[in-house]
C-alpha cells in the first residue's frame, strides 16, 4: 500500500474520530485483501511512532473537549489519545506537526475518541490478517518481562472482586509454565510464538473462544458467577490448578495437539 493510498483511506474519517467516521474506514478495510490491512496498520503504526518521538508529553495541547478551559498538560492516555487524533486530521496537519512541532499546541484537536481508530485497527489486522496489533505493531506498548514467555494470561471480574488466593496461586502457575522446558516443548507443537489468554470470572455463563493468528494465539474464557463462590483459600489455590488444567485441555483439543503435560 502507498502512502497516497494510506492517507486516502483516513480522509475517510474527514478529519474525526467518532462511530459514523470508523465505520466507514471499517467498510473501506474489510473490502480489502489480508496483505492491505497489514500494509494500513504498518503505516498507521509508523505514523503514531513517529508522532510519539516529538516532545508533546507534558504539554497543554487544546483539545475541543476542553470547552473553554485552560488545556491540561499531556499524559498517559490523553496522550496517546492525541497522537491518533493527529493523524486521523489528515495528511496536511500531520506533515505540519512533525515539521514543526511547536504549532501543535496552538492546534486545537479532536482526541476524545481516539481509542475507536485503535480498536478499530486492532480488531481489523486479527480478523483479515492473523496479526495481535498490541502485540505486534502497537508503536506505544511497553514491554515487560512476562511478553518473552509462551503463556501470558490476562484475569478480570464482570462485577465482583477477585480472592487474592486464587490470583497469587494462578499467578505462580502462569510463572511456571513459562519457566517449564516441559511445556514449552508442548506449546511448539503448534509452531506458534505464544498464547494470549483471557480469562474472567463472575459471568453469566461458561464459555470460551479459541483462534489462531499467525504468530499467536488467542483464547478468552468466561467462568459463570459460581466460579470463586463459597472456597475456602486452600479451594481458590486448588482451583487455580483446575483451571490452568481445564484451560489447557480445551487449547490441547483445539489445535489437535498432544494432552498437555503435568503442571509443575
């Protein structure tokens, strides 16, 4: 994809970001072939990393949301926020933000919904071409030591407060997986660079969704409300087990691989 190509593709936002606006960028990506969705990513990526080397953090950037007050400094999401409102306000402001960058602040931009153009593109890039946008192209994510193992797990509650027991005993679990040569050697049966699992308890009902991407995997399983319910701490640290068990089994069947081994 060109860049000519890019930038005509966001003028379909004409300059915002808002439902109506992604929509029709949506419209105009899902028509496209898997190989065009990643070159668009790739180029947005490259556009917010290059807007994320100016000197924009820390400063009162006026935002339309202000509405009349003095603009808070930048941080955070706020921040980011602002660097996809950049280019979502075309080619001719983006060019003129990094050529000078001193002019943004006497911009006023439009960043309150930003983070749609982000699920947007992430949401996109995985159903056409197999790629984790936070994972694989996010410019802006920070990596941690838990992003070099195979297993990485991501735990919520639809309501309730999660028991410390069972966090601190999944916990240790998740640690051992990615520490265990055992189970690492089983994971690359699918010849995969690791797995995203979500996992959240207090829900309606029992479900799970498993997919594979071109690098990794994602899996999301939903515990209905008598998951945590009524345990003991010795139960919670024994469900955790379960869990990792149950979880594990499912991926197993999925992919059609060997039955995981013992956890460590």
């Amino acid at each position: 994809m060109t860049e000519e190509t890019f930038w005509d593709l966001i003028d379909e936002l004409d300059g915002v970001i808002d439902d109506d606006s992604v929509d029709a960028l949506g419209e105009q990506l899902s028509a496209l072939p898997p190989e065009d969705v990643e070159s668009f990513c790739a180029h947005l990526a490259a556009k917010i990393g290059a807007l994320a080397e100016l000197p924009l953090a820390g400063s009162p950037i006026p935002d339309i949301t202000d509405a009349g007050h003095a603009p808070l400094p930048l941080s955070g999401d706020a921040h980011e926020n602002l660097l996809y409102a950049m280019v979502a306000a075309g080619r001719a402001r983006y060019e003129s933000a990094l050529a000078t960058p001193s002019a943004v602040e006497e911009s006023e931009w439009d960043a309150a919904e930003a983070e749609l153009l982000i699920d947007l593109a992430a949401t996109t890039l995985w159903e056409s071409a197999g790629l984790d946008w936070y994972d694989e192209l996010d410019p802006l994510r920070t990596p941690s030591p838990h992003d070099e193992g195979w297993w990485e797990t991501f735990r919520g509650s639809a309501g309730k407060s999660i028991p410390a027991a069972y966090l601190t005993a999944a916990r240790e679990l998740d640690q051992k997986l990615n520490r265990s040569a055992e189970w690492l050697a089983w994971w690359r049966q699918t010849s995969l660079r690791k797995i995203k699992v979500g996992i959240t308890v207090n829900a309606d009902n029992n479900h799970h969704r498993i997919e594979r991407g071109r690098n990794i995997a994602r899996a999301q399983f939903t515990m209905d409300r008598s998951h945590l319910t009524d345990r003991s701490p010795n139960a919670l640290r024994n469900l955790a087990s379960e869990e990792i068990t149950r979880i594990t089994t499912a991926i197993a069947t999925e992919f059609q691989m060997t039955p995981p081994p013992a956890l460590p």
